[in-house]
C-alpha cells in the first residue's frame, strides 16, 4: 500500500489559497495566475521539473519534434513521464493525446491507443458538458486515485504556454465541481547532460 503524500504550498499573495500538493519530485513548486472570465484571477498549482533526455538512437515517432525522454529506462514523451510519477503514487490514469485525439498509457510508438475506464470518461464528458464549442483544450493528463481526480497541464520551460482553450476547459472544470486543488501546470526543461 502506497501511503498519501501530500504537502501545502503556503497561500499565494494574490489568492490567498493554500494548495494541497502530491509529491512528484518537482524541483520547485509556485503558482500560475490565471484570469477567468467573467471570474476572479485563480491559482494553480505550478510544479517545476527536469527531465531526463532519451539518448539512444531510435526511430520513433516523436510527433513531430516533441522530445523523447527517459523514464527509468523507458522512452517517453512529458506527459507520460508525469503519468509515471502519478502511478507510484497510486494514480491510474492516460495521457489526453489532443493532436491524434486518443488516450494512451504507453509511448505511441511502442503501444496501442487505450480507451478511457468508466471513471475518466464520464468525468471526461462532464467537463465538455460545461464547454461550449469544440472539445478541445482538455489538460494532458488525467488521473484519479479513489475519489481524488487530479488534471496536468504539461509546459516546456521558454517554449510553450497556456492556449485560450486550456483557460476555457480549466473554467469548465471549475463549473463541473472540481477542486482548484485537482489542477497542476507542470512545467519542465530537459536535464543538461555533459557529453
């Protein structure tokens, strides 16, 4: 059995909110400021990580230039790193592959996509269900341990940022009933490796 790891962030000066945070082994952990409309600014949960590189020649598919890294061993994207790290934690959940519009567990070029268990579906729907517009935007990784449903919005460090839609499903989250304490922007840069 797995014991709960958990920590608090201390309350952000703009908010005021206390976060409660699972450890993932983030090398810092502060908090995005995010405006809403028609809503008040919020906090989430922003965890700082740095990732391992693959560096084995390969030919797999990186989507189109996204990094391949090394996960004790295992080649895979960002998103399934974190995924990773959710699951020691006791976590099930599937990478939100939006670009292909399929759910994976595994690296795509060593596996099949999955279909979401009952749990991330009808979670999956309820959130869409509080969306207008297109499905998209939906955060990277979704993962759920028991009742506790936790939603991880992958950023590499300098390159990446949050999109007008990741801001609208965050809001249809919110509405769903979700706890600002289930999101995280994980931002993360690759490990310098001396060569």
């Amino acid at each position: 059995m797995i014991a709960k790891q958990y920590f608090y962030l201390q309350p952000t000066p703009n908010t005021g909110h206390k976060f409660k945070c699972v450890k993932l082994g983030a090398t810092k952990i502060d908090t995005e400021i995010f405006k809403i409309p028609n809503a008040n600014t919020i906090a989430v949960a922003k965890y700082h990580f740095i990732f391992p590189e693959w560096q084995t020649e390969n030919t797999f598919d990186n989507y189109n230039g996204k990094s391949i890294l090394n996960c004790d061993g295992e080649p895979v994207f960002a998103e399934l790193f974190i995924l990773r790290l959710l699951e020691r934690q006791g976590f099930e959940g599937v990478w939100v592959d939006t670009y292909r519009n399929k759910f994976w567990k595994k690296f795509p070029s060593l596996s099949e996509p999955v279909s979401l268990d009952t749990k991330l579906h009808d979670v999956y729907k309820k959130i869409y269900s509080f969306k207008s517009g297109r499905k998209s935007g939906c955060f990277d990784v979704m993962a759920y341990k028991d009742n506790q449903f936790i939603f991880v919005e992958l950023k590499r460090s300098k390159k990446d940022s949050i999109r007008h839609s990741q801001i609208e499903w965050l809001e249809a989250a919110l509405k769903a009933g979700f706890n600002i304490n289930c999101f995280i922007i994980a931002e993360w840069e690759l490990k310098n490796i001396k060569k």
